[in-house]
C-alpha cells in the first residue's frame, strides 16, 4: 500500500496536482495528525496535502495519503465540518479499504469468468432459445458484479462513517459537523447531478447516511467548538487565489464593507494577500498595519509582512 500511494503522490506532484504551499499543507497535517492520534487504531504515518482545484473532492489513497481539494475547505464552514471529512478519509486508510477493494475486484473477475463460462455452454447447447439463455446470462452476470461492488462501496462508506464520527469525538471536535456537511454538499449539489462533484461519486450521500450521522449526534453531550485561527487565516488565503486579483480584491473589500465574514482578522489577512498578488504595494502595507493592530502575534501573519515588504523592494525589514 505505501508503495503505491508513494508513487501516485509522485505522479501528483509532477502533474501540479499537489499544491506548492506549505502553510496550507502545515496546517491540514496539523489538523489531521490530531485526529489521528486521538484513536489508537492507527499503526502506520500519514501525509495530508492540498489539491489546487475548485472541485469539492477529497481522497485516501493507500499508505495513508489524504489529499483534499482547495474547492472542499472553501465549502466547510467550520473547523469541525474539515475535520469530519479529514476522518472519514483517515478511516478507509486505517480499515484497508482500498486493499479489499482489490481483493473484491479478483472476486468480480472470477463471477464475471463463471458467468461467461455459463453464457457459452448455453450457446453451445444449441436449441432456438440458447441466443435468449446465453444474453440473460451474460446480462445477470453484468448486474450482479456492479451489484457487488455497489455494495461494497456502501459498506466502506458506512464504516468510515461510524468510526470516523468515533475519531472525531476523541480528538474534541463537534460531533454535529459529520451531518451539517453532509446536509450542506447535499442542498448545494441535488440539482447538478450531471455535474456533481467527484466528493458526491466517490462518496455518494444518502439521506440514510446523513440520519446515522444525525442519530449518533443525538447520543452525545452539545460541545461548542471554536474553529481556529489557523481555519479562517487558510481558507482566506485560498478564496484569495480564486480567479484574477482584481476580484479577489473586491471579494474581500465587499466582505469587509458588508461585515460578511466569520473571521474579521481573517478577512483582512485575505485582502492582504489578494493585494500583494496584485501588486498593489502601497495598499496592501496599510492594510497590513491595521492587520497587525487587531490581530495576535502569528506565523501567518508574519510571513506575510515578509512578503509584502520584500516584494516592495524593503528587503532588511522583510529579513
């Protein structure tokens, strides 16, 4: 397993499918390895990393590599709905999911195998029916395959479902986000099926699923959980590479005008770094100042005065 996840994260990186920004991975390691370390089910490392794409996706892939889309972390709205993707991804990688998922596929070929076998012997027997019996045969051994695996992505969902809300609630995040996200992917998509996003086919989400998640909520204590700083500061940084500057600019402005945000301190970090890759110098020092001023002393933040004044040309006050 971890052969083969190391070379797809190769074949990723080569093909710009990993996302070259170490604070966005930082912080979906930190995020994860919590989860991770709140179950003692786990026996093996684990890498996350950020896809720069719009689609709301995310993946487990063997030897524990869990990639998540940039679009994905936009949608959740809070730290909690993050972290119960990160665990139910961490889950297929912990029960072996894709491994048994290889071991049902030799078990598809040898029924597809038997089925032609039958298919061919009807044929061979001869009789002005063999052509129907030989067509259902080969029809029913068609449906039972896809059946089979039906299932068995039914169950792989469930289970990371179950145990993933278990590790959720170790690592002290709200057990409610599993259900809210679901909700929130399902109202947003239930009108482009065509077009739902890889999350909705890899994963498909069922209102059974979503009154499961519903129903072990019900059975724990409401906790309130506050989402990070690191949350709001990279989901900010991410909205601020969506499309050309100038709207990236404007988004935040809105925001920030409107007080349509869930992080204020967020949403100036994300004017921030919309204005420098705008290269509007002179702005993005000011608004950077009155960043400072509100905010707590943070890395993020002091990365990006570094950025700013060394891209201004202000190198000893960027070192």
């Amino acid at each position: 397993e971890r052969k083969l996840g190391e070379t797809i994260i190769r074949q990723l990186r080569a093909n710009g499918a990993y996302i070259n920004d170490p604070e966005v991975n930082d912080y979906l390691n930190e995020l994860g390895h919590r989860l991770v370390a709140a179950s003692k089910d786990v026996k093996q490392d684990f890498e996350f990393f950020g896809v720069p794409d719009p689609q709301v996706n995310a993946f487990a892939l063997p030897g524990g590599y869990i990639g998540v889309h940039t679009g994905l972390i936009l949608l959740t709205q809070s730290e909690s709905e993050l972290a119960a993707v990160l665990a139910h991804e961490i889950t297929h990688v912990t029960q072996h999911h894709m491994a048994r998922a290889l071991s049902a596929q030799k078990d598809s070929m040898l029924m597809t195998l038997a089925g032609l076998a039958l298919a061919i012997l009807a044929a061979r027997g001869g009789g002005a029916s063999s052509g129907d019996t030989a067509s259902a045969a080969i029809a029913a051994t068609q449906a039972l395959t896809i059946q089979n695996q039906l299932n068995f992505t039914r169950e792989n969902e469930y289970e990371a479902d179950r145990i993933g809300f278990q590790r959720l609630d170790a690592a002290g995040f709200d057990v409610t986000a599993m259900a809210s996200f679901m909700e929130r992917m399902q109202r947003a998509f239930r009108f482009v099926e065509g077009n739902a996003p890889s999350y909705l086919r890899t994963h498909p989400i069922t209102y059974e699923r979503i009154a499961e998640a519903q129903a072990r909520a019900q059975g724990h204590p409401y906790r309130q959980v506050a989402s990070s700083l690191d949350f709001h500061l990279v989901r900010a940084l991410l909205r601020s590479y969506q499309g050309d500057a100038k709207e990236a600019v404007a988004f935040f402005d809105e925001a920030l005008a409107e007080h349509k945000y869930n992080s204020e301190i967020a949403t100036h970090y994300g004017l921030v770094a919309s204005l420098l890759r705008q290269q509007n110098y002179s702005r993005a020092k000011r608004e950077l100042a009155t960043l400072e001023k509100m905010a707590p002393e943070h890395p993020m933040i002091d990365a990006m005065a570094g950025h700013v004044l060394l891209d201004s040309g202000e190198l000893q006050g960027a070192i």
